[in-house]
C-alpha cells in the first residue's frame, strides 16, 4: 500500500488508499512521530482514523498541499463543529463563536474584536513588562540557586503571566485559571476533568466579560477582557461568542510553556546548538525559526476541515462532506521546502515554516509567543551561563496523552 504514489497521479482518479489507524501512543521526547513519517512516505494524501470520533479523515502532509487547503474557502471548519469526525481528543464540544471553528464573514468578525491586542505594535510596548515579569522569575531562580526544576521556575509561570498581564486576568485569579487550562490540553484526565474544567474557565471568563461590558469606563483599556466586554456592549458580538474567543486565548499560555519546553530540551541535549547562540547571538533569530520548524509542537494532528465541494488534488477526489487534516508538522519537513528536512540547522532560511498555521486561521499569538521566546532565550543565557541538564537526557519526563507536547519537567544546573 506504501508503493501507490506518483505513477497514479495521471490517472483521472486514484483508487482510495487503504485508512491507517493512527493510535497516537508513548511518544519519545523530541521524536517526529513514526506514524506521521510513514504517512508521509505513503502518498501526499492518504485516509487516517485516529482514536476517537467516528470514520476516516483524509491527511495532506506536503508543504505546498496544506497550504492550499488552509487558504481555500471550499474547506470549512463551521462544517467540521457539528460532525463527529475522527480526532486525537476524546472530548469534543465546540463552541458556538470559537475562532478556530468559524467561517468567512464570522471569522473575521470575531478575530477582530481581539486582534488590536497581538499586533506587532501592541506586543512592542507589551516587551518591556514582559521582561519585568521574566527578570523576576529569573531572579527568584538565581537566589534560591541550582538545581531547579526551569519548567517549574520560568518555562510555566512566565508565559501564564504574560497571557493573563493580556487577558486582563487579575493576579490573585491567575493559578486558579492555569489549572484549569492545563487541564483542557490534557488528554489524561478523560472527558469528566476536562468538562469541568472548562466550565470553570469559561464560567470565569463569562463574568469577567460581563463586568467589563457593563463598566463605568469607555474602554480605553487594550486587554483582552475589555476589548471583547467594549465589543459586546456596541453589539459586535454576542457574550457566548465573546466567552468562545477568550478561551483558547487563555489556554494559549500553554503552548508557549511546552513549545519552549523542547526548545530548551534541544538546546541542553545538542550542545553544539547552545554554544552557537552563546558564541553569535546574531544567529538567535534565524536559530529560533529553525527551531519552530524541527519542534513536533503537537500530537497526531490538530483541527480537521470539511471539504463542502469534490476537490480534485494530484488526482485524488476529496468528495464534498470528507474531512481532511493538514499537518504543519509534516509541511515542516517537506524535502522539496527544506532540503535534508531533519537535520537542525541554524544557517538555513527557516522563515517559510508553518508552525504557527497557515491562512485565515493562522495563530493569532504568534508574534506574542515569538516575543517570549525571545527573552526566554536571551535572559536565560545570560543570566544562567553554564545553563545545563541536572540529569541524562533520557530522564527528562515528557507529557504523554496530551495534545500539545513538551517536558514535564526540565531538572537544571548552571
Ligand atoms: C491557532 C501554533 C501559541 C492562540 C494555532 C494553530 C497553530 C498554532 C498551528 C492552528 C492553525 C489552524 O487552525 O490551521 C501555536 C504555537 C504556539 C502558539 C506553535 C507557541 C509557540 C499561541 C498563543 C496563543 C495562541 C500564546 C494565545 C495568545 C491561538 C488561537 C488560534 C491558534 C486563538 C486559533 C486561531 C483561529 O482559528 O483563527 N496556533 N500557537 N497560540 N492559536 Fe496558536
């Protein structure tokens, strides 16, 4: 089934490639999961069922096919909210007005209300606090002196700082929404724990709009809260859609601590790397975007679309109704993009990667998120020269079952 690739892309229609069970197990570190590269051994499109949901999803692993479907409206994401289809998670309740399950004109409407808050100029003046909150946590690490624990340390509170410094999210409330939003990107815990913690959060956000929606002030304030309770008030939005939005702005936090988390991971683990960015600090930026390409961010794959007309790509029809899934992961490593694709290297033009998504639904925190990494980098070799693993690399504890991969715990010294 593995040989069914180039010869019968002249044909008018190719014959459906088997559907491979994708389980989704144990994953090891920094490891590209073996499933996904056989997939893409297999074919550009091949059908995958993975452990939850009903059916099989079509899978688009090369560069230039996932950007196509993630820029072409004949691929809805609306259509995919109110289907069952084959997922990773186990517990599946979309939200009416959730940005990342919204089609054209909502989208937009929707994103717009927040997007003042992660544009470049925005996340500018953002710096400076940011690095307050770091330089505070850094300095509490160097008191107490090593070993410390950086996910602990740095790696977890200071991107849950920044997001809710963001959000709007007073200090004293901001653990208790942490918890909740470790807890949605756990798979670990089943439906149950999941369930309730989202009630909490979006219990949480709800009122918080709702206060700020019915302030005294007329909202000159940039957080994120304010922004959708001033949205609500002129009638942009509804209060759910305004609840939908906040959510995964929140829970967002969590991608940075983990994707981070293998950054950190790779650079302790390949020291030749970590001597580059202490030797040519010019060599950060291009070695972070190389760095966001190589790092498998995710398990399996992330949100599927519907296609809503028969779709003709390298002649396989992708009827109308099918689901269908990108992987950035695989675009990542598309050979005929980045040549020798596996291969960490600092000195090539990484810029073109796709780890923040593609088209309209493009990561709405990836200026924000580059930002933090940014100053992780920077702060932490400097003020941590010598930065290095307590213990062998392959006792680092690596989150299993969960959506969003990273370390659970990064044992330092310096
Ligand atoms: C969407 C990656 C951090 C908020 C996405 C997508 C990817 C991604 C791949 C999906 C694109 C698609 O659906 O096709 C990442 C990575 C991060 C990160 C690698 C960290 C290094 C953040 C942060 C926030 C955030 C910090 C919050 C401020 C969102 C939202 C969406 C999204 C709201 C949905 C956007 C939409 O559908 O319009 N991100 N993300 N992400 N991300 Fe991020």
């Amino acid at each position: 089934m593995a040989e069914e690739t180039s010869t019968l892309a002249e044909r008018p229609e190719r014959p459906l490639p088997p559907v491979r069970d994708w389980p989704a197990g144990e994953l090891n570190a920094t490891e590209f999961e073996p499933v996904l590269a056989e997939l893409m051994r297999e074919g550009p499109l091949t059908r995958i069922r993975l452990p939850y949901g009903e059916g099989w999803a079509w899978l688009a692993t090369r560069y230039d096919d996932v950007k196509m479907i993630t820029n072409d409206p004949r691929f809805s994401r609306r259509e995919a909210s109110v289907r069952q289809v084959t997922r990773l998670a186990p517990h599946f309740a979309p939200r009416p007005g959730a940005l990342a399950w919204a089609d054209q004109p909502d989208h937009n409407r929707l994103r717009n209300a927040v997007s003042a808050a992660y544009t470049v100029s925005a996340v500018k003046r953002l710096r400076p606090r940011a690095q307050e909150m770091l330089d505070a946590l850094v300095d509490g690490l160097v008191a107490d002196g090593p070993p410390a624990d950086l996910v602990e340390r740095v790696l977890e509170p200071f991107p849950i700082n920044v997001v809710c410094e963001v959000m709007g999210v007073p200090a004293v409330e901001r653990q208790k929404l942490h918890d909740w939003t470790r807890e949605i990107i756990s798979t670990a815990g089943g439906a149950e724990a999941s369930e309730e913690a989202k009630k909490g959060l979006f219990g949480w956000i709800g009122e918080a709009v709702r206060e700020r929606r019915d302030s005294e002030s007329d909202g000159d304030s940039e957080d994120v809260l304010s922004l959708l309770g001033g949205a609500v008030r002129r009638g942009e939005l509804g209060l759910e859609e305004a609840i939908s939005v906040a959510g995964p702005l929140q829970i967002g936090g969590e991608a940075v601590t983990n994707n981070s988390g293998q950054m950190f991971y790779l650079l302790l683990t390949r020291p030749e790397l970590l001597q580059r960015f202490r030797d040519d600090p010019a060599s950060r930026p291009a070695g972070i975007e190389e760095l966001l390409r190589h790092i498998p961010h995710r398990a399996a794959v992330g949100l599927p679309r519907i296609a809503t007309q028969d779709v003709d790509i390298h002649g396989t029809r992708v009827s109308a109704g099918d689901a269908v899934y990108v992987s950035y992961l695989a675009a990542n490593r598309d050979p005929d993009v980045f040549p020798d694709p596996d291969r960490i290297d600092f000195d090539r033009d990484a810029g073109a990667h796709v780890s923040f998504g593609n088209g309209p639904h493009f990561c709405t925190g990836a200026v924000f998120s580059r930002m933090q990494i940014e100053l992780l980098i920077d702060t932490l070799l400097k003020r941590l020269p010598g930065l290095r693993l307590a213990v062998p690399a392959d006792q680092v504890p690596f989150r299993q079952r969960t959506m969003i991969r990273g370390p659970v715990a990064l044992p330092v010294t310096w």
